[in-house]
C-alpha cells in the first residue's frame, strides 16, 4: 500500500511541476507580468494574514506563571560538578 501511495505521489507531483511553468507563462503573456506581479503579491498578503490569524488561534499564546519566570534554570549533576572543580 504505501508503495502505491508513493507512485500517486510521485505522479501528481510529475505533472504538476511540469504544467505550472507552462501556465504560468501563458498566465504572464495574456495578462502582462506587472499584472500578474501585482495580483500575486495581493493573495500572498492575504494568505499571509489568513495563516496568522489562524495561528492565533489554534496556538494562543500563554503567558507565563510567576513560579516560572521566576525560578532559575537547573543545572545538570554534571555540569554543576564542572562548575565546581573550575571555580
């Protein structure tokens, strides 16, 4: 099964990246480039805001608890011996 997963894959991957160069010429050459450069930057600022007000989201920031911020960071049993012999 995952053999076949892989062969699906690898095909759509194939034609895909053979078929967007094509397009993407024909796309530039019936529009103009500076049209095309401009409707592209308007959906990766879109997108771009879309990704992070779902990140926000999803992954909402939480802040710290005072017991955490406020302890120090441990140290191993092996880098304190370190510390020690070289002080």
């Amino acid at each position: 099964m995952t053999g076949r997963i892989f062969g699906i894959q690898t095909t759509i991957l194939g034609v895909v990246m053979i078929t967007a160069p094509l397009l993407g010429g024909l796309l530039v050459q019936l529009a103009g480039p500076g049209r095309i450069f401009v409707a592209f930057g308007i959906v990766q600022v879109a997108l771009g805001l879309v990704g992070v007000l779902f990140g926000r989201l999803l992954w909402p920031v939480a802040e710290p608890q005072p017991a955490e911020a406020s302890a120090p960071p441990r140290l191993s049993e092996r880098t304190a011996v370190h510390l020690e012999q070289h002080s």
